[in-house]
C-alpha cells in the first residue's frame, strides 16, 4: 500500500533557505514523484566552533497519509567507514516488535557483519533505542534508530535476488526518528498497528561530533 504514495520514488521540494544567529533553516517538503507532499518541515542545521553539528527536523506528516515505512536520514560515508561502536540495543539486529531478545550495552560491528543475506535483499541491521554511535572520525549523539549498511536502501530496494546487489561502493549510516516494526505481511499477519509509523508531528534531533582519531 504504500506504493500508492511512491514512496519508493521521493524528492525533496525546498521553498526557502534562510542563514540566521549561526544555524542555516530549510523549509522544505517530501513527496512521491506526481503525488502531493507527505510531509511538510523545517530542518534546521546548526554548527558550534568546536565543529559540533546539530539537527532539528520539526514537520507535519499529511493527515490522510498512509503510515510510513521509516523516517530519518541517510548517509553516504567512506567504503572504508565500515567499522562502527554504539550505545543501544544489540548485539543482533532488532526493531519495535522484535527487540525482546536484544538488550542495552556497548557493542562493536561492521557494516559486514550488520548485513542478512536473504535471498530477496530486503531491510537488515537495525538498532533501536540508540544513544550515540561511532563511526570513523564521527560520533552521532541522541536517541534514534540506527543502521550501517554496506547498501543504500535504494540498493536493496531495486534488487529482487541476493546477487543482483551490486558490490559496495560506500558505507551507508541510517539515523532514523522511527523505523516502523518489520511484521510478516508476506506470509502472515498485516503489522500491527501499534508498531506502525502513525506519528503526524514529528520534532527529531540529534549531533554530530568530530572525534579525534587515536
């Protein structure tokens, strides 16, 4: 169903751009290609001297809008960024409705070790209730989901069979406000509702902090 809002077809309508008191503010919406937008926000991006980078998305989700997927942001990062520590629930990969067996703790992985290789790529790696999360000379801070990924979503969207995957090219961060519960629609029950991306005001945050490398 949520083919019907091209969800898998996005692009970014920015209306305005404005630098003020340091912070550089975005106003801008999230549509499907020929679909009217789903989601209307302010991103706001502010960089301290120390090099400390904060993001602030506050926004509307479209009331009659189906409930989404995921929401959040992705990051195209170094090939050879794979390795990554963090701070949350682990050490498998877990989501909203499958988390019972994960647990809060430290951990160390790569995205090489994140990915599952079922024979239809589809979504791997997640991390729920993360607090910080290391990468590189990186350290992203706050509370969100993460996933570190050898392939882009649009990677393991577009291949229907394991070896159409294409070989990594980079390593790509996922910090998500929400990742909606996996469920089993497939071969099971549609995903309950209470593991379901319904939010329609959505106010994320979080920093990204230069670390000195060793």
């Amino acid at each position: 169903i949520w083919e019907g809002e091209n969800l898998d077809c996005l692009f970014n309508q920015v209306y305005d751009v404005q630098i003020q008191a340091g912070k550089i503010e975005v106003c801008a919406a999230l549509a499907g290609v020929s679909r009217a937008p789903f989601f209307r926000y302010t991103l706001q991006v502010a960089v301290s001297e120390n090099g400390r980078i904060t993001l602030a998305l506050d926004g509307h989700i479209r009331e009659n809008c189906i409930w989404l997927p995921r929401l959040g942001f992705e990051f195209e990062l170094p090939k050879s960024n794979g390795a990554f520590s963090y701070y949350g629930m682990g050490p498998n990969e877990n989501y909203c409705d499958m988390n019972h067996a994960a647990h809060m703790g430290i951990f160390h992985s790569t995205a090489q070790q994140e990915y599952v290789p079922y024979i239809r790529p589809q979504e791997h790696g997640n991390h729920t209730q993360v607090r910080w999360l290391q990468i590189g000379a990186l350290r992203f801070e706050g509370c969100f989901e993460a996933a570190v990924s050898a392939y882009s979503t649009r990677q393991i969207e577009k291949a229907q069979h394991i070896n159409e995957l294409s070989q990594p090219y980079a390593t790509h961060l996922r910090i998500d406000y929400q990742c909606a519960g996996i469920g089993s629609h497939s071969c099971g029950p549609e995903l309950p509702e209470p593991y379901r991306l319904t939010d329609k005001e959505i106010h994320f945050h979080f920093t990204i902090a230069p670390q000195n490398r060793p």
